[in-house]
C-alpha cells in the first residue's frame, strides 16, 4: 500500500529545533521528487520544500537557511530539520507528492 | 516572492456555477493545479492538474482552463458537498520553488 506517514512533530520553544520524518511505503525515492508543505492555524496552505528525485532541494523564501530537507533511499524516509524555529512557524506539516499523495500531517507547536 | 493570487470567497446557490481565478505572471508558461480541502486539517485533494485534466475520481463538474496570466476553475452545478477551500498551486517564474495560491473558500447555500 503506497502511504505516507510523519512522525517527529511537537511542542517547542522559541529558537529551538525540531526533525520531522516521513516514511514513504511503496514509493521510490530515487523515482520521485517529494515535497513538504505546512498550514497554520486556520491559515492556507504554504508549500516548504523539495527534494528531487535527483536529491536536488529546493526552499521557499520563507525557511530557507533554517528548514533542511533530506532522504535516506535505503530506510524510504525523507526528513525535515527545523532550526530557529519561532511562534509563526506552527502548525500542521505535510508530506506530499502533491499531485498524488499526502500524509495526514504532524502538528508543529512553537511556543513563544 | 512569487505570488499567486485568489479572491478570498466565492458564494452560489445549490445548482449554479462557481468560479475562481487565480492570477500569476508566470501562468502562460507554467501548469497550473487546483487543490480542494474540505476542512482545515483535512488532508488536500487534487481536482485539476496540468491546467485543465481532471483525475478520474473527481466528478466530471470540476474543469479549468488557463489564459494568459489567469487560470480558472469552474464547479458546474455546484453541489453543498463542494463547499470548501481551494487553492490553486504552480512553480514560480525561474522554476525555483513552487506555490500555492492565497485560497478561496467556496460557500454553496
């Protein structure tokens, strides 16, 4: 069964630091680029970053130089390591292959 | 920044059609997606890819089209269960990052 599943979210305080994990069943990483998106509280959707099928990355303004994306082929997991965190950074976090495929999210909570 | 934008609502009746535009300089040369999410927290559904497909899950009265800088998506005969947000979602000019659009929340009552 092709799934995505995240992991790692939580409660965190100003200037901390935070690694999620996503776990990709069924997908190759070598064949996708995938991607992770984030919404705040009632607040729209915010793409974040890339991985390419290539390891290629690639960031929104927003996160860039504080989020790092990465993978790891051989376990199927691509990563996010949030750093310099701050309030307006929380919310859910998604793991997607947009145009096919998200997880169900892992709430991130900056506390101030 | 690249941005992509949507008006903040939309509101028909049951059966009438609704349509909403996005706008971005670089959509003449860029795909456009849409993106229905029923609830905030709800995991995103595509309803539109590569400007005008349509996945074969998604009823047949979701279409789009794309002119010029505006991309747009129509929901013929809306239904109640329509009601949510979309959003639509592209790559930026120099193909760097992508982006989704401000949203827009669909009222059908």
């Amino acid at each position: 069964q092709v799934q995505l599943v995240e992991s790692g979210g939580g409660t965190v305080q100003a200037g901390g630091s935070l690694r999620l994990a996503c776990v990709a069943s069924g997908l190759g990483l070598s064949d996708f680029g995938m991607h992770w998106v984030r919404q705040a509280p009632d607040k729209g959707l915010e793409w974040l970053a890339l991985i390419s099928h290539e390891g290629i990355t690639k960031y929104a303004e927003s996160v860039r130089g504080r989020f790092v994306i990465s993978r790891d082929i051989s376990t199927s997991t691509i990563s996010l390591q949030l750093n310099g965190l701050r309030p307006d950074d929380t919310g859910v976090y998604y793991c997607a292959k947009p145009t096919a495929l998200w997880g169900q999210g892992t709430l991130v909570t900056v506390s101030s | 920044s690249y941005v992509l934008t949507q008006p903040t609502s939309v509101s028909v009746s049951p059966g009438q059609t609704a349509r909403i535009t996005c706008s971005g300089d670089a959509l003449p040369e860029k795909y456009s997606y849409w993106f229905q999410q029923k609830k905030s927290g709800q995991v995103p559904v595509m309803v539109i890819y590569e400007d005008t497909k349509r996945p074969s899950a998604i009823p047949e009265r979701f279409s789009a089209s794309s002119s010029g800088t505006t991309a747009t998506l129509t929901i013929s005969g809306a239904q109640v269960e329509d009601e949510a947000d979309y959003y639509c979602y592209s790559i930026d000019p120099t193909g760097s990052y992508y982006v989704f659009g401000t949203g827009t929340k669909v009222t059908v009552l």
